[in-house]
C-alpha cells in the first residue's frame, strides 16, 4: 500500500492508460473522541464506478457466485434470479 501525506485542496492522480482518477482532500474534520474524518473528492470518467469500500463489498455479496468477494472490482457477474412460486 502506498501512503501519501495531503493537505486540504491537494489531490492524488491515479493514471489507467490514458484515463486520469483525481483524489483531493476537501476537508478535515474532527479530532475529538471519534478521531479526524477526511472528506475526499473523486474525479472520474463516468464509465469508471466509484463506491465507498462497503458498498462496493455488498454489491459483489450480490453480483459474484460463491462464498464471498474473491475478485477484484469491475468483474460483476450476476447471478441468475431464482423462479418465482
């Protein structure tokens, strides 16, 4: 894993080919009981999806065959609806 340090207002580029996925702090907030909170802005091409880690974990609970989110993000599969009666 990569850590970079960031202050508010700078970003991350993460480069694909010729597709550019922009991270920019946006904010700090906190520092009291529940510790600090960044708030992260993503630029992405639309055909690229972008979900906060759970989300993305429920939607492969749903979408993947088998015992949990073995595969990585952007091979959904869906699974065949059950006949209803």
């Amino acid at each position: 894993m990569l850590v970079l340090s960031r202050k508010r207002n700078e970003a991350v580029l993460v480069t694909l080919g010729e597709t550019v996925i922009r991270f920019t702090v946006v904010d700090i907030r906190g520092g009291g009981k529940s510790g600090r909170s960044v708030r992260v802005g993503i630029e992405a091409p639309r055909e690229i999806p972008v979900h906060r880690e759970e989300v993305w974990l429920a939607i492969q609970r749903d979408v993947l065959p088998g015992p949990g989110p073995a595969s990585s993000p952007g091979r959904e599969q869906r699974r065949p609806r059950k006949a209803a009666g």
